[in-house]
C-alpha cells in the first residue's frame, strides 16, 4: 500500500517503456482499431441488459452529457494522459507484467505501443459513446481482447495469456483518478470537473464490467 | 436511464419493503453473520494477491484512515443509510428480483430483512477492515453467498438462484453514491468527506472484485 509517487512513476516510465509521442492525433486507421467494423462478432448482451446495468450504475443522461463535455477537453491531451496511465502501469508490476514478453519477462515496447494507440482512441470513444449495438459488439471484442481467448492476437504479441480478471474493474479507479486533473485544466467550473470526473468513473466501471463477460462462467453474467 | 428519483424510491420503498427498524443496533449476533468464524473456508486468494489488488486500486494508508474516520461518522446513521439503499433496490426492477421469492415473483420480505441486518455490520466492518486473512476469508464468503453456490442457503429464503455477476461491482456506485451526504453530516470539513466518499469507493469496488472469484473461470481470477 504504497502511495501514488508521480516523480518514481516517470522515472520507471523512462526506463521501461518506448519514448511518447509528440501530441500524436489519434487515427481510425490505428492497426487493430475495429470498432464498428462488420467483421465484429455481436456481444453477448443484449440493450437491454445494457439500460439495466446503467440503471443500477445511477448512468444517466446527465453522465452522457458530461462525458460529452469531457471530449473537447481531453481531445489535444490523450497523449499526455496516456504518458500517467502508463507510468502508473510501468511502476506497478503486477501490472507491466501483463504486458511482459513471456520469454523474458521484460515488458514488450512494440506491443506497448501497439496497445497505446488504441488507447488513445479509446479515450475519446468513452466521452461520446453512443451505447448502440455497434459500441456493445465493440466491448465484447475488448473483453475477449483481455481474456485468454484472443490476448496478444490483435497484435501478434509474444506476452503472457492473459490479463487476470481482477486488475480489470480494479483499473477503474486510476484511470479516473490521474483523468481528473486534465478534466480540470481547460477552464470548466469544479462543479463541471467533478460531474466529470463522476461520469466517468461510472463509465469506465461499466465499460470494465461488459469487458469481464468473457471471464464468467456460463450462465453467471 | 431515467434519472435518480429520491420521491420515488420512498413510496417505492413503502409499498414493497418491510418498516425499518428505528435506529437498530448492530450486533454481532445477527444471524448469518461468520466474520471472523474458523468454519468459514480459506479464501482462494492470498494476502499477497490482496496487496497487489490494492496497488492496482491506488488504495493505501490514507484510504484506511479516511475509512476509520467514516466509522464514528455512520455508526449511528446505518439504519439512515439502508433505508436509501433499500429504497434503490426497491425502485430497480433488475435489483430487487435477486430478493424476490422464485415462485411468485414478488419481493420476499424476510429475505429482505436477514440480509439488511448483515447489511448494517458490513457498513461498520467496511469502515474499520484489517484486511487479514479473516477479513479476505469473509469476502470469499460473502461472494459464495451473491452466487449460486450458496444463495438462500444463509436464510433458507425461497429466492431465485444466483444474484448476476454483472450487478456486483456495479453497485459500487449506487451504494458510495447515497452514502457521501451521510459522510457529511457529523461536520467533518469538505475535504474530508471527499477523502472518505473517495475511500468507500475503492474498498467498495476492492471487495466487490473479491466476492466476483466464485462466477470466474478456473485460473482467470
């Protein structure tokens, strides 16, 4: 339970991870980036089980708009939030391990990279998500993405099997909590950040849970 | 995603719950309630996955703190606090049919009532954890009992099998959610009550992954 060190989070981050890229802008071209693509297998899921779940997340209309507001603020920063997210990744190693070369065991800055760009779409796809069927076949392939049943797939990685279930909804709370001060640094009101903050927290909850079906056993989800 | 209505719940509330008891205290002697009972199994997951489950929710000392301090704050206020629980679960369709009786479909009020009972002391314990190998035992059982390896068996309730995976880290909103303004209403400073609003949130989130192992597949917790 040792506390947050950003200064040791960069250090580690220099270290152990390949150099960021300069504002890069996010691309639909990105290798692996499938969201919306017919190819998509259809979720397991249905609209419905999705309004149920919003409704026992408290995600309302209000969270969409706030997540909405978020996309302008954050859309020039994802390269700077994604250089915290990954510090947080490199300097914890339960984490860095899941994207360890197998072999070596040392992390796997190409597979690194590969995963980062992704992300970086990710990103502005959570601020204006429109929970259709597309985006729900979307989250199943994350989840299987995570899980044994196509990790390292997408980009022919030479890692470990798999992302243990648990780190997935525990991640929940770091990307939220390092996300709050980029939602703060264009000029919203504090009441706006944290309406914010809290829509995405529930988002990214949400989101976690759709990516774990994968892991559950028949029946249980 | 209809919006949090507070009005709606009470009558909700009113018309299918039990009457709450006036300012219950908590005792040690609800029934069900094994905190702590060497006849509980071990839990399938170690003190050191616990740890490396904490770094991954940037849960440390403070979060304990911030935690013990909520304890004096709600001790008196549990019964406050289950009443808007219970009042969501009420007023949720998708909530309310994992305490409903499997035969008739409608709200089992002695069901409901055993669990609030347990319900009030896991406030307490939340806010007070040690989070010892007693403790990690006790979410192991407490997962057992969401799932359908031992749902109704604490109760002998005549309730429907399983409570769905996906609700259980979800609910980690509703209930941090309905709790902060209880957080502040014994004059702690604004700060301080975003401390243990924020606490609450990982330690709800942390043992809401931990009761998810029994619906995951073997070897992917």
């Amino acid at each position: 339970m040792k506390p947050f060190n950003p200064a040791l989070l960069a250090l580690a981050l220099a270290t152990t991870l390949p150099a960021s890229h300069a504002q890069q802008q996010p691309s639909p071209t990105v290798p692996g980036y499938a969201y919306g693509q017919r190819t998509l297998a259809k979720a397991p899921y249905t609209m419905a089980d999705l309004k149920a779940l919003q409704a026992s997340l408290l995600f309302t209309e209000e969270d969409v708009k706030a997540l909405r507001q978020s996309k302008a603020i954050l859309a020039d920063q994802t390269d700077a939030v994604l250089d915290v997210w990954y510090g947080f990744v490199a300097s914890t190693p339960e984490l860095v391990y899941f994207f360890s070369n197998a072999k070596t065991g040392k992390p796997d800055g190409a597979y690194l990279e590969a995963v980062r760009k992704r992300f970086a779409l990710w990103i502005l796809d959570t601020a204006d998500a429109n929970y259709d069927q597309r985006w729900l076949d979307w989250q199943y392939e994350i989840g299987l993405r995570h899980n044994r049943v196509k990790k390292n797939k997408t980009d022919d990685a030479p890692s470990v099997a798999q992302i243990n279930f648990r780190y997935i909804p525990a991640l929940t709370i770091p990307v939220t909590t390092t996300l709050k001060p980029f939602l703060a640094k264009k000029g919203a009101s504090a009441a706006d950040v944290e309406k914010m903050h809290a829509a995405w927290v529930k988002s990214v909850l949400m989101q976690s849970i759709l990516w774990s079906q994968p892991y559950i056993k028949d029946g249980e989800f």
